[in-house]
C-alpha cells in the first residue's frame, strides 16, 4: 500500500466482487485504500495499521493503535462493548438494513404458527389428510410491539395492513416513531399490556435493561391463546419457562429465530416443542442481497461523515449499547 493511503480493512464475507468494488471506488476518491481479508486471521494483521474497520470480529477493534473507527455489518453490537469500553474509538453499526427482511420474517413465522403450519405438515409428511385444526388471525389481534426501532417499525407497517384490532408500542424513551402505533408505553410499564396482547413481537437489543425482561411470571400474564414472537435477542426472555408454558398448551404458539445459546444444543428439547416454530437465526441473515447493499450504502454514506468530521448516521451510544 502506498505511504499516502490510509487503510480501510474490511471482514465482511457477504460481500461480492461488484460491492467489493463499489467500496474500492468510494474510499479510494477520499485517499483511502480498502483490504478486503478473506479471513479473520489476516484481518487482524492487516487491521495493525488501519485508521478503520469494517467487520463483524470485536477482536479488530484493538488490533492497532491507529484504529479511529469500527463499524460493523450487524445491528447488535453487545460483543463490541466491553472491548471498546473506554476508548476513544467510534462504534457504528448496520442498524436500519435489517428490517425489511426481519419483518418479513416475523409475517412469515406469525402467520405459520397461527395457522398451524408445523402440524399440517407434519400430518402431510404421515400422508392424514386433515383440515379443521382451530387456527387464529392477525385481523382482530392486540400486536404488541416490544422495540419499536428499524425492525418493530417495518413489521408494524406489515401487520398493520391485517387488520389488527390494536398496536402497541414499547420502548425506553416512550416515543412513536411515525405515529405507528396506537399507543406507546415504556419498558417499566410492560407489565400492563401484556394480558392485553394477543401477538407479543420482540425485537429488542441485549442491553442490561432488556436482558431477563420478559420472566416466567411476566410470560404468564399473556391471555391464554397468545402467540410470541423473538428476533432480537435470546437472552430477554426466560427460554425454559417459555417451553414449560408452550407444553402446557397454555400460549397458542411461539417463533424463536434467537436462543440464550447459540448454536442451539443438538440435544435441547426445544426443537420438538409443540407449538414452536423455530429457525436458526436467519431472520437477519445476509441471504438477502437487499439487506447487504443497504449495508454497504449506510457505510459509505458514513464513511463520507467521518471523512468530513459530520456526526455518525450510526454511531452507537456506548451508555444505551445501541
């Protein structure tokens, strides 16, 4: 690399040789030459002198001393925190591509559990033909919302055109973005929606206020019949509560797409728990090609900010830890 360039290192295996090459372009006109690394070992060696890094690995972060920025492909950055804590170094995130393709997601998984999909095809797969298993609907149900950032807001949007009965919102500041929902509570005051909800969606960042939050006694102050969903993080509800609930036949149904512990345990007995339907943390995943070029088009469009000292489309609050 010529004495003149500083270095951008970027660890993003989803990229392909066109987005590779439209980063190129992009840093290259602001005096930037960026290493694409095929893997985490060479990443760290050549982020020893970048100013900044584009990757997933917290590792890269401390991997040289002239590092300024990381930003990461992800929209969590809980791995990231105790790392930077600290130091003067900026954290963005990717927060804002995720959430078409997780609403998607979160439509998909609703519909399939209200409707009783997982059994239907387990009756198809024995060859029963069998059509009046009892099945609700999103028309008429109380949705509530618990985040209602990227992810709540574009599976509001969705939701709504089913014809809901309510929408409501949770969060920490007690705001509603786009006047979305119906109404908007905050975190402290969970505990009075939810015998009022009839879909509980989470989307909520691992923070120390949303870890534990949804405990086995608030989990059992849904109505009976309610179905949950969870995208954010696994570690904000009770898993084994939520499973000896499921088995009670107590909740219609629930979608888990995050776990306390991931990979989940070959041997764990969630995975023929009745009533769940459950996927392996795709929701999120970079197999759409959409969520990966807003990936890229969010950090070019900060990487313009950093160049001309402009504040950080997504910087992360490193109090909040989003």
């Amino acid at each position: 690399m010529g004495s003149n360039k500083k270095k951008l290192v970027v660890a993003f295996p989803a990229l392909d040789d066109g987005r590779k090459q439209k980063i190129e372009d992009h840093v290259s006109a602001r005096g930037y030459q960026a290493v694409f690394c095929k893997d985490q070992e060479t990443a760290l060696s050549e982020a020893a002198d970048a100013e900044i890094v584009f990757g997933m690995n917290a590792a890269l972060a401390t991997a040289g001393d002239g590092i300024k920025w990381v930003c990461t492909p992800s929209a969590g950055v809980d791995h990231f925190l105790n790392v930077l804590k600290g130091k003067d170094i900026i954290l963005s995130n990717s927060s804002g591509a995720y959430g078409l393709t997780i609403a998607e997601h979160i439509v998909m998984v609703t519909l399939e559990a209200m409707r009783r999909r997982p059994e239907y095809v387990n009756l198809v797969r024995e060859r029963i033909w069998e059509h009046d298993l009892p099945i609700s609907s999103i028309h008429g149900a109380r949705i509530t919302f618990v985040g209602t950032g990227d992810i709540g807001k574009e599976a509001a949007i969705r939701l709504k055109a089913f014809g809901p009965k309510s929408m409501t919102g949770v969060n920490r500041r007690g705001q509603n973005p786009d006047q979305l929902f119906d109404r908007i509570v905050t975190l402290d005051e969970i505990e009075k929606v939810l015998p009022e909800t009839d879909l509980l969606v989470l989307s909520l960042p691992s923070t120390p206020q949303t870890m534990g939050l949804l405990t086995e006694e608030r989990l059992r102050m849904l109505p009976a019949g309610a179905f949950l969903v969870n995208v954010g993080r696994g570690n904000v509800l009770d898993q084994e509560a939520l499973e000896r609930i499921l088995r009670e036949g107590k909740l219609g149904g629930a979608a888990l797409d995050v776990f306390e512990k991931e990979p989940l345990d070959p041997n764990s007995s969630l995975w023929d728990c009745p009533r769940l339907v459950l996927t392996t943390h795709v929701a999120g995943n970079w197999t759409l090609p959409y969520t990966v070029d807003r990936i890229v088009d969010m950090f070019l469009a900060d990487f313009d900010n950093f160049c001309e000292n402009r504040p950080l489309n997504n910087r992360v609050d490193m109090t909040a830890g989003y």
